[in-house]
C-alpha cells in the first residue's frame, strides 16, 4: 500500500488527489493487504446432538485413548 500512497501524492489536482485517498482509505478497509489467508467457510461442520438418519452422510471420530 506503500506505492499507492507514494503515488496519490504525485496528483497535482488537490481535488482528486483528495478523493482518491478517501476510496483508497475506504478499499483498505474492505481488502486486506499483505500476508493474508482468506477467509473461507469449512468443508464440514460438526452438529452435535442430531440423530442420524437414513440417507444422511456421516464421518465417524472415535475417540482414541492416548497414553
């Protein structure tokens, strides 16, 4: 985000230059920069205390003892 700052304030028209930092401020609030991993939803969610039916799809996690 550096170089777009670096690059607003080579703008000679005070107007512009104005306008484009608030819509450069507001896209820096929305997008994330950087080092980032995007978000996502998980690929499955566990939902305790429902029965299971037939036709339904489950995994099973036993649990396993440890020592």
């Amino acid at each position: 985000m550096a170089t777009i700052h670096e690059l607003l304030a080579q703008v000679q028209d005070e107007a512009l230059r104005a306008k484009l930092e608030e819509e450069v401020k507001k896209l820096s609030k929305q997008k994330k920069f950087g080092l980032v991993f995007e978000e996502h939803l998980p690929e499955c969610t566990p939902l305790y205390g429902l029965k299971i039916r037939r036709g339904t799809s489950k995994i099973s996690y036993k649990r396993r003892k440890t020592v």
